[in-house]
C-alpha cells in the first residue's frame, strides 16, 4: 500500500493515529475536528489505500514507519 498517494498532513496524521490504535471518537477529540470529518478521512484513506478495512490501515501506518514500533 503506497503511503505516498496520500496528500496534506492530515491524512497522514489519521493514519497514524489509526496506526497508533485510536478509534475515530478518540481521532476526533485529538485533532479536534467533527466526527463525520473523521470518518470522511478514513473512508478516503480506506481508497486511495486500497484497503478493506482499518487493520489494512493500521499495517500501512507501521510499513510507513509513520507509528514507533510497540515495545
């Protein structure tokens, strides 16, 4: 999944909160942006990713190096 297709720092960000394991309530209240924003950018992430679903995102964030390794 190319990371690069994505465009501006907020899909990024999303990303890597997704990567980070935030649900999109906790993704809202930390960017401070609306719940249907939030959706909207995940929804765009899930095309232009190509993913079914947000594991398939969350995969992207860490091959991305876009989210510290756990530990």
């Amino acid at each position: 999944m190319p990371v690069r297709k994505l465009r501006g720092p907020s899909e990024l960000e999303v990303l890597t909160l997704i990567g980070c394991r935030m649900s999109n309530s906790e993704i809202s209240a930390h960017l401070y942006i609306s719940m249907a924003t939030t959706k909207s950018h995940v929804a765009r992430l899930l095309a232009k990713l190509d993913a079914r679903d947000r594991v398939r995102l969350a995969v992207a964030a860490h091959e991305a190096k876009t989210v510290p390794p756990p530990g």
